[in-house]
C-alpha cells in the first residue's frame, strides 16, 4: 500500500513537473500572471509529493518491507535503525530518488521565497527548474522505480553493503546532492535570463545565495566523503583522484568561480556574459557527475550501479541539457548588454584571474577523467590516468591563484593600487618567511617544497587577516572604534576572510600529512610492543566480539608516548555473514590535529596478526580548511544585503567613468 | 587469473574491498631503506591493472603484489627508475602507468592545461584592449582629468579626515 502510494506520488509530480514546464512559458509569452502564477503552485505541489514519495520509500525501509524489491536487495531486518534510513539512498534507485526530492525541494524553496522576483522570471526559473525535474522523474519511473515488489516476498532481506553501513553514508551523500542539485537553480535562473533577454546585477544577487548555498553543501559534501574514505578504507588516503571524486570536484571548482564572477556582476554589473556561461557549466558538470556515478560507465571504487539501459537514458538528459544550453547560450548571450569596465589590476580583474585558474583547474580534472574514457572509444587504447598526473597538472595551478589571492581583496573596484596592496601585505609576507626558515631548520626528511608550501599557506591565512585587521583598524585605532567596526563589517567580509584563511590551513594539512607522516608495518602478536612517531603501542589481544549484524574481532592497543599511558585504541575487522564479506573498522587517536590511525591486515597461522600504523601529523587541517571555508559561505549567506536588499531591481546605471 | 578478475570486481564493488588494510605486506619491504623508499614511490605510479583506479602500494590484489614484488626484484637487481618502468610497460603495456608518457595519443591530455591557461590569459588580453579601446573612443574625454578637475580632487582629498581605511567595496 505505501508502496503504490509512494509510487502514485512519484508519477503525479510528473504530471504537475509537465504543467509546470509549459504553463508558465506560456504565461510569460502572453503576459499572463494567472498563468505565470501555475508555476508557483506547482512547484510546490511537486516538492510536496516528490518529499511523500521519499518519506514512502523511507516508511517501506524502516518496517524492512521485504516485498519491495529495493527493500529487499539493500536492507536486513537486524540491521541499525540509522543505517536502515540511511540505506534507503544507499543504493541507486533509492539515490535517485533522493537527488529529485531534492530539486523538487529547491524548486519548492524558490516558489516560497521567490515573491520578490519579478512575475516572468520567476515562471522562467520554475520552469526550467521543472524541465530538469520531469526528465529525471521520467528516468526513474522508467529504468529505475524503486517501489516495485516481488511476488513472492522474502522473509529477510540482503542486507546493505557493509562498507556503507557508517554514519557517513548518513552526512555525505544528502550533502553532495544538495549541492549538485542546489546548482540547478542558479542553471535555471541562466537560461531564465537567456530566454528574457535580459539580465542585471539584481539578477546575481538572486542568484548568489543560491549558489552559495549549494557550494556550502558540496564544500561539506566533499570534505565528509573525503575523511568518510579517510577512515573506512582503512589505508589513510584521503583523497584517490578517483573518476567519482573527481566528478564532484568539477562542480566545485566551477561552482567557486561562479561565486567569485557573481560577485563582479552584482557589485559592477560586469562579466555578465561569462557568469551565465559559468551558471550553466557548474550544473552540467553536476549532470555529468550524476552521470558518470549513476551510469556505471566508469568501474571505480565508488561505482555501485551498473546498467547500459540507465546509462544511455542519463546520457540522452545529459546532451538535453548541456546540449540544449549551450545552444541557447551561442544564440542569445550577444543580446546580454556588457556591463562595467575595470583596469586589469583592480578588485575585478583580480577575481577574473581566479576565474581563468580555477577554470583551468577544472579542464584539467575534466580532461584527466574523461580521456582515457575518449581515447578507448576513438582508438581502443587503454591508459589509465590517476594521482601521478593530477599531482603535476593540477597542483601548480594553485600556486599562482593562492599568491594572488590575499591581494584580491585588497585592491581597489575597478582600478585598484597593486604596491599599495602589496605594501599591506609585508607583514603577511615576513611571517611567511619567517615561518618557511623556522620549518627548514627544524625538519628532516621530506620534499624541499613542503616549507615553501607551507609559507604559501601562512601567507594566505596571513593575508586574509591583514585584510581584516585593515578594515577594522586594529592596532591603529582604540578598540571601542574596532569592536564597532568588526560588528559593521558587512558578513560577506567576514565570510571572505574565513573562506580564504581556510584555503591555508587546508593546505598546512595535506602537506604536512604528505610530507612528514610515518608508517609502521609488520605483523604483531599480543604482548609486541612498536614504535610509530615516538608513540609507544602495545597490542594488548585478540578477542572476538558479536555486533548486531556482524561478527568482529578487535585487536586494543595501548597507546603510550614518554612511559605516560594515553589511550587505547580499538581497531577491528567486522564479518558481515549476510553478504559473507569483511570490513576493516580502523582506529584512531586525535593528539591536537594531529592523528595516529590503525588498521588490520589478515592474521596468520601462528595467531599473529598484520597491523599498519600511521602517524599522520595535522591531518585533521585537510577538513578543518574546508569546514572554514563553509563557515565563511554560511556567514556570507547571513549578509544583511542578500536577506534584506535582494530583490531591488537595478537601479538607473549612474554615468561611471571608464577605468582609463 | 579470471578468480582475480572476479575477486577483485567483488572487491570493488563494496568499494575498496573486504579488507584493505594490507596493501604493502611485512615479507615485502626491502632491507635497504633507500631502495624500499624507491620502490614505495615507484608503486604510486603503478596501476594495479585488475583494481578500478588503485596503485599497486593501495591494492590488496594479488597482481598487485606480484607487481610490487616485481618492481622490488628489478630495483634489487640494479635497475634504475626509469629501467623499471620499461620493463613493466613492455611486459603489460601503457596501462600499467598511473601516469602516461607525452606521446602522439596522450597529447592533447598532457597539452590542455596550458592551453587553456594561455588561451584564457590571451582572450582576457584581448578582450580587455578591446573594450579599453573602444571605450576610449565612445568617451575620449574622461580618459585624463583636466587641471580643474585635478586641483579640485586634492581639494576634496585634502578637506577628508585621516583616510585610516582603505577604499573597500561593500558599503
């Protein structure tokens, strides 16, 4: 019954998702607010019935009805509540199904907060937003039901893949897809502004805390499923350049040149043009991750969907879509009027270089992920592109965007002063060199960079202060006068400074983590003693140990460092007997930001057993950078200007003087 | 060889494998810890060729120790870096590299970072002189102030309190 209503509900946001994507068009052509307003209507209709038909499939999981297919293949009655719940996107009908909840929800929250735009534009974005939903509610309802039922129900059902049975299964996919999908909108708002025509700087302030939004997401998104691999896969890695991570990736890069282009367009009404271009390839690119993940065309670790028929139906929404878009853009972005001009160096052009680098960047992880996908079609030569290749292409883009980046918002709208910036920037720069010295005389071992990376990353964080304290006069004025400046400094400021300071302290992590972290492998028995970083670990024994679902065996180490018992850590293996595979559960110990991590290999025949042990010094700053960077978003987000001024339309441009 | 193909399909498929933990074995590591750093580093450029996107220093396959235990016996032998790899690209082809080789196939791979930051970098030149230019020519005038204009922005520059911020965008 909640099966065939969840189902019911999926096929009438179909039909409300249709409406949806002609009515308004239509109103808008005749100018009809009666029509225009069926947009509103019903995208929020649709959200409430795409929500039912999750909250159904949610309903069906939590009851392990195993006369549901979907239920059956990823779900066991012993199975914990959370990862019952969390199992239902944990695999790719469920998943789907989740991702258009989610647009269903996004068109939804603009319906309901969409009352300051004006009346066509508003039935523009809603039915673009609904063109996207009704495509993939058609692919669902077609390749990928997932409430479809077995005739002869089961008794227990096949249990989820106990890799995914952890509570980042919970955090990390609803996080990814809001913000892949999250992009749509500022996709719909684009191609909107192409059909009217028209476009201003009011236009990207509607769209800025949108995209906003769904780069804070994916910001999280990304970083949890990087940690989720850093600690379930049991070799320390956190990031694989992995096709499927990659696939995330583009959107993100892409996403952060969005933000920064808006910003020109809403400050100085310039780069129009290339902001729309931007809109539309930061949602393709999450169209093509979603396709790349759901069609099984890559085999990579990640990919748990594999289904020609799937495939070439999201390929077909693919070049729909990307296709389509691009068309419209070759055809109508010349009638966009150019706005502002600025000198090349100038706050503008400053943020137009971070365009042209993080572009880059994204070509780079496109090209390295689809190549060897394009050259064995075209020629059927297999070569394979991973880590080796991104580390040398990819890496020094950042070197350039990162010494530029605290100069940015130092300089001036339109004509800024680059040795006055510069000049402000000395003390950043002295402690960046100070700190490189420090770390070359007091390291061993390691590439030459590391400290020159390191610098790189103080200058950034540096910088960023410097841009603060400069705006809020510290040290220069009384502190009364600073402490009401810091409350007046706009939140986007605010927001700036974190998302830029967390760039640095990412980039302290990973080279720290990559340069100096130390290993330990061998096999231990109980009562062997070894030593990893001047920490003392003693395998304590073997015990095995019955879980809900599982089997498992836990090997307690005693962690010790200069004869002082710290802790003792638990790493285990877990036997999973419904799908007779084993997973590898490390441990780990938090010194400050710093790690020890342990995780078991096989036992041998004697009853010893094989460890690894690493020491992965400041590691936690690789997710502490980006937790930063969406806290900086989420502060922009709060910007007085984006709650309150938003909707002012463009006021009548004042006569601006050319930059020279 | 088919099992390992199966097995490691298997392995995949709950994303890196059953346990994974055990990628370079204890009986594997080289005693000279110069050469055991070499290979270490030269194992994150090999591909496990029946894993989805592993080197052979993260798989558990094993090929991959096969082939751990092969680049270890080359290095043994006294080959260098680059010898070694050779010998594992003549012996399984091109796919075995993680990262492939600058040749007529793998050009525009290698080619398309530049290009684009160069291409990008160009267009922006150009466009900037464009729009410079044609600006120039729609309002000659307010390329340059004149002497009043001058005189009456240090007048008004002069008459301000102490400048104690700079010029920042949002207001």
């Amino acid at each position: 019954m909640i099966a065939e209503a969840g189902h019911y509900a999926l096929v009438l946001a179909l039909g409300l998702a249709l409406i949806q994507s002609t009515v308004p068009i239509f109103g808008a052509r005749w100018h009809d607010p009666a029509l225009m307003n069926v947009a509103r209507s019903t995208a929020l209709a649709q959200m409430v019935f795409a929500l039912g038909s999750f909250a159904a499939l949610v309903t069906l999981h939590v009851t392990s009805d195993f006369s549901v297919v979907n239920v059956f293949e990823n779900s066991h009655s012993l199975k914990p509540m959370i990862y019952k719940i969390t199992g239902v996107w944990g695999n790719h009908e469920g998943s789907m199904l989740l991702w258009v909840s989610i647009l269903a929800l996004f068109g939804g929250l603009v319906a309901a907060f969409g009352n300051n735009l004006p009346l066509s534009l508003r039935a523009h974005v809603l039915a673009v937003q609904a063109w996207i939903a009704s495509a993939f509610y058609l692919f669902i309802l077609i390749t990928s039901n997932p409430f479809l039922r077995i005739a002869n129900p089961p008794i227990e059902g096949r249990d989820l893949n106990p890799v995914l049975q952890d509570i980042g299964l919970a955090v990390h996919p609803p996080m990814l897809y809001l913000g892949y999908v999250g992009f749509s909108i500022s996709f719909s708002f684009a191609v909107a502004a192409l059909i009217e025509g028209r476009i201003d700087a009011a236009w990207a302030r509607w769209v800025r805390p949108w995209t906003l939004l769904a780069w804070i997401f994916l910001t999280l998104g990304i970083a949890m499923g990087s940690y989720w691999a850093y600690y379930e896969l049991g070799w320390g890695g956190w990031w694989f350049w992995d096709p499927v991570e990659n696939a995330s990736l583009m959107p993100w890069l892409a996403g952060t040149a969005l933000l920064h282009s808006a910003v020109v367009m809403e400050k100085r009404n310039a780069l129009k043009v290339w902001t729309i271009l931007l809109s539309i390839l930061t949602f393709s690119l999450s169209l093509l991750g979603t396709f790349l993940v759901r069609s099984g065309v890559l085999t990579s670790v990640h990919a748990f969907a594999t289904d020609p028929e799937r495939g070439v139906f999201i390929l077909l929404i693919l070049c729909v879509f990307i296709g389509g878009s691009l068309s419209l853009y070759a055809w109508r972005a010349s009638a966009l009027k150019q706005g502002g001009l600025f000198a090349p160096i100038s706050r503008e052009g400053a943020l137009v270089l971070n365009n042209l680098f993080l572009t880059t960047a994204c070509a780079t992880v496109f090209v390295g992920t689809l190549y060897p996908l394009a050259l064995e079609v075209l020629t059927g030569d297999k070569i394979s592109v991973g880590a080796p290749f991104f580390n040398l292409t990819f890496a020094p883009l950042f070197v350039p965007l990162l010494i530029a980046m605290p100069f940015g918002p130092l300089l001036a709208w339109k004509r800024g002063d680059l040795l006055g910036a510069a000049q402000r920037l000395f003390a950043a720069g002295i402690v960046a060199l100070v700190t490189v010295a420090v770390i070359w005389a007091w390291t061993r071992g390691g590439s030459a960079l590391a400290p020159l990376a390191i610098g790189l990353a103080v200058f950034v964080i540096a910088g960023a202060l410097v841009d603060l304290t400069e705006r809020i006069g510290l040290f220069r004025v009384p502190v009364a006068v600073v402490a009401r400046r810091a409350r007046g400094l706009p939140r986007s400021a605010w927001g700036t400074v974190f998302a830029h300071a967390g760039i640095g302290v990412a980039l302290i992590g990973i080279v720290c983590e990559t340069t100096w972290n130390s290993e330990y492998i061998g096999t231990m028995k109980p009562g062997d003693v070894t030593h990893v970083a001047g920490y003392e670990l003693k395998l304590d024994r073997i015990m095995q140990r019955q879980g809900p679902n599982f089997r498992e065996m836990v090997v307690p180490f005693d962690v010790s460092r200069d004869g002082r018992q710290l802790s003792t850590m638990t790493p285990s293996k877990r036997s999973f007997t419904t799908r007779e595979t084993t997973t590898t559960e490390s441990a780990l110990l938090t010194r400050g930001v710093s790690q020890l991590y342990i995780s078991l290999g096989e036992t041998t025949a004697d009853g010893a057993i094989t460890v690894r042990i690493y020491h992965k010094p400041m590691v936690l700053l690789i997710w502490f950078g980006p937790v930063l960077m969406a806290f900086g978003g989420m502060m922009s987000l709060s910007d007085r200007r984006l709650r309150v001024g938003a909707p002012k339309p463009a006021r009548a441009p004042r006569a601006l003087q050319p930059a020279e | 060889m088919k099992r390992i193909i199966l097995a490691c399909v298997l392995a995949a498929c709950v994303m890196v494998g059953s346990s994974a933990a055990y990628a370079v074995l204890p009986d594997e590591v080289m005693s000279d810890p110069v050469k055991e750093t070499r290979a270490r580093d030269l194992s994150r450029e090999l591909r496990c060729m029946v894993c989805q996107n592993q080197s052979i220093d993260d798989s558990e396959a094993p090929l991959a120790r096969d082939l751990r235990l092969l680049v270890r016996e080359r290095i043994a032998a006294g080959d260098s870096d680059a010898q070694v790899l050779d010998f594992l690209v003549a012996r399984y082809g091109e796919f075995v590299l993680l990262k492939p080789r600058l040749e007529r196939h793998t050009l525009l791979l290698w080619l398309l970072t530049p290009l684009v930051l160069l291409g990008g970098g160009f267009a922006l030149w150009m466009y900037g002189r464009r729009r410079g230019k044609s600006a120039a020519v729609e309002n000659p005038s307010s390329a340059k102030l004149t002497a009043e204009e001058e005189a009456r922005l240090r007048q008004l520059m002069s008459a301000e309190p102490v400048s104690d911020q700079p010029v920042q965008g949002p207001r």
